[in-house]
C-alpha cells in the first residue's frame, strides 16, 4: 500500500504524495496576473507569503479549471507554489494493480471499507 492525496481536478483525480503537500487553503483569493502564461491562475497570500497558484488542469493537458474552491500548496525546488483543485482532497491508501495495462502495473485507491487510512 502507498499512502497518498487525491486531488480533484474537474471530474478526475489524481494522486500527489503527502510529502509533498505543506497545507490546503479553502476559497483562495486570487489576484490575476495579466502577462502570465495559461497555467498560471494568479498569486494568492499564505500566510504573508506570495504564492503562484497555477492551473491544474491546464498543466494537466485538460480544460483549464473552471472554479477554483481550494488550493493545494506544495513544495517545489523553487518554492511553494499552489495547485488549484475543484474539491477537497482527500487521503488515500493505493493498491499496485498488476496486470493492468501500463509499464509496472498502476496504481488504484483501495476501496472504502477494505484497509485503514
């Protein structure tokens, strides 16, 4: 079993390792800016700290989101950043699935009910 956060994205979810993850905020506020690439939704304040939130879908390939009710903030190599989900992301156990298609198995949530959190 691994350990992960689901993070929803439109009608897909999609796992980040908890490592990974420094806080969620709930309703960030957004403030846009113009020159920015696609990906980038704007810059909101975590606790005095600017931080770029960018958009997941777009970075995804998908539909850029089109709400934004919570951010997921991460760490990364140049700084926090926050990745704009369109639920609350949930903790889950994931199963190696073998067998399936795709190099090395894939990964599966377990269902509820059928292992500790």
């Amino acid at each position: 079993m691994t350990r992960a956060i689901l993070l929803p994205v439109g009608r897909d979810w999609y796992a980040l390792p908890p490592v990974a993850l420094q806080e969620v905020v709930a309703g960030p506020v957004v403030t846009d800016v113009p020159t920015a690439p696609a990906t980038v939704r704007g810059l909101f304040n975590v606790r005095g700290q600017i931080v770029p939130l960018l958009d997941t879908g777009a970075l995804l390939g998908l539909e850029p989101t089109a709400a934004c009710p919570f951010a997921v903030v991460v760490q990364t190599a140049h700084g926090p950043a926050g990745l704009a989900v369109t639920g609350m992301p949930e903790p889950a156990e994931l199963a190696w699935l073998v067998g399936r298609p795709g190099p090395g198995g894939r990964l599966a949530p377990t269902p509820p009910g059928s292992g500790s959190r």
